[in-house]
C-alpha cells in the first residue's frame, strides 16, 4: 500500500513539472511587438469620413481618478449609446 501511495506521489510530481516546463517552452507571457506600422485602415477611412473628430487634441492635464459614481456614469453612457445604435 505504501509504495503504490508513493509511486503515486511520484506520478504526479512529474507530470507537475512536465506541465511547468510545457508553460515555459511556450514562450514568454507578453505580446512580441515589432517595430513601427501604419494606422489601421478602419482608422483611416473613419478620418477621411469624419476629419473634424481625429483633428481634436487631448487636453493637457493630469489623469482622472476612476472612482466607482465616474465608473457608473462611464458605463450608464456607454448602455445609452449602444441601445441607440441600430445595425444597417
């Protein structure tokens, strides 16, 4: 009974480790970037349609604190817009 426990143990310690390594050889966590593109082509034609809003500047300032009363307003309005847009 001990060693059917035991190799059990070993069992599964080793297919731990096998799974740890598995997750390593898979690469690192983050997205590879790669050097400079162009805009996207959605982007584009958006601003050939419509200059007035991709000429607007962001305003300078600091970062807005995301408080739970701004969050319920972000997400209210987002609820509002897209119950409005209707599909073509």
């Amino acid at each position: 009974m001990k060693r059917t426990r035991g190799k059990l143990l070993l069992v599964a310690m080793a297919m731990q480790l096998s799974a740890w390594g598995s997750a390593y050889a898979a690469g690192p966590a983050y997205m590879h970037t790669g050097g400079r593109t162009t805009q996207p082509v959605g982007h584009y034609e958006f601003c050939q349609r419509m200059p007035g809003e991709c000429n607007e500047k962001t305003p300078k300032g600091e970062p807005v604190d995301l408080t739970r009363k701004l969050w319920a307003s972000i997400v209210s309005i987002n609820n509002s817009v897209n119950t409005r847009v209707k599909p073509r």
